[in-house]
C-alpha cells in the first residue's frame, strides 16, 4: 500500500518555538505539497517542491518555510510558532505529467499553538 | 484567480437517500475538476475527475458532470450509506498550473 506518512498526529507547542513537521512518502513521487486545513476555508496551499531542493511558495508561504533534501522527504518549518498557526497540517505527494493532479495526502497533523 | 465554492455543510442524510453537494468554479482557463473525499481519520483521497467540459466522473457509486455553461461540477449518489459519512471537497486545477485549488469542504453524515 502506497503511503504518505506524516510524523505526529497531534502536536502541541508554545508561542515563539521553531516547529518542524515531517512527512515522508514510499512512492517516488517527484512533487510534494504543504497544505493548511482550517473550517470553513477548506485546504490552502503553503509550499510545493518539484524536487530535490527545489521549493516553491504557495498562497499563504508567511510564517513558513521548507526543506526538501531528499526525494522521499519534505519538511515544514515554523519558524517562530504563533497562535495563527493553530491548525491541520497536511502533506501530499503525486507524480509528474498526466498524474500529477492525483494527490496522495497523508492523515494530517494537528498542531495546537498555545 | 482560480476558486472553488461548494455549498455549506453539515449535510444529514438517511441511507438510501439521494445526495447532492454543489460545486461552482471560477478559473481562467479550461480547468481539470475534481472530488476528494476524507473519511474520518484518514488523508483525503481523489474520489472522481473531469478534464473537459461534458466530460463525467464516476466512481463508487458517485457521479459529476462537467458543466461549462454554468461553471458547474456537482456530486451526486442515488442511494448513500453509513460508509459515505465523510468531508467531500471539490478542487481544480488549470493546465498551465500544477496546483490544485480546493473548496471549503462539506461535511456529511450518513444515519443508519
């Protein structure tokens, strides 16, 4: 079974900490994707890779940042938390061309920023 | 810009009951639509697409058409189940643009 894994379920941080969140995929994929799930909003894109080292901002890139030093792997970083951030957290991969707008998403990653 | 408005939740349904949840679009160009469906605790997951104006998705049961005139992409089952209970969100993306843009998500819970 193919799988996007994303380190923690539940996360709970304070104020002005650097928050890394983890989400590794099995499938090869070439394309990787941060989105922020809030009520009422739906899913908002945050950065997106193509590949290795390669990183693009999304709609709402403030606050955040990434790294992707490994096909497999594609980190969030918060850099100084704030209670803005409080919110699902979820990662996705899919592969190029005709592909590419099959998104596999792991289960999410609640942070709560107090 | 690419968006996507879908009608507001929670949608409470009796199994067997028919299930429409609406999905409008504004893109610039011609755009890939899409469902993704999350059951509880788990990622999202596509559930059906369109490519091209006319065009139908199906899949388990649930269908959507592609309609250009109306800038329309409603998801339809004749008969839900329990197992239905899930978030659907309605998403396109443009061809000259990789990006998928997603709807705020209806929520449905299907009673037995």
């Amino acid at each position: 079974d193919v799988k996007v894994t994303q380190s923690s379920r539940y996360l709970v941080k304070r104020t002005g900490e650097k928050v890394f969140l983890e989400c590794v995929q099995d499938m090869d994929h070439e394309n990787m994707f941060w989105y922020r799930q809030d009520p009422g909003l739906g899913l908002r894109l945050i950065y997106f890779s193509y590949d290795v080292k390669m990183k693009e901002k999304g709609d709402i890139p403030e606050g955040y940042s990434v790294s992707r030093e490994k096909k497999e792997r594609f980190s969030l970083i918060l850099e100084s938390a704030s209670t803005n951030q409080t919110s699902m957290y979820l990662c996705a991969s899919s592969s190029p061309g005709r592909e590419r707008e099959k998104l596999f998403f792991g289960s999410g990653t609640q942070l709560s920023v107090l | 810009g690419n968006s996507v408005t879908q009608m507001e939740g929670p949608v409470t349904l009796s199994e067997e009951a028919f299930l429409t949840i609406n999905c409008t679009y504004t893109a610039t160009g011609y755009p890939s639509l899409f469902w993704y469906v999350q059951y509880p605790g788990e990622g999202l997951q596509l559930l059906l697409k369109a490519t091209k104006a006319d065009d139908k998705g199906s899949n388990k049961g649930f269908e959507a058409t592609y309609r250009k005139e109306t800038t329309s992409f409603h998801l339809e089952k004749g008969s839900v189940q329990v197992s239905d209970s899930a978030v659907y969100f309605c998403a396109l993306s443009d061809l000259n643009d990789y990006k998928l843009s997603f709807g705020a998500g209806t929520t449905v819970t299907v009673r037995a």
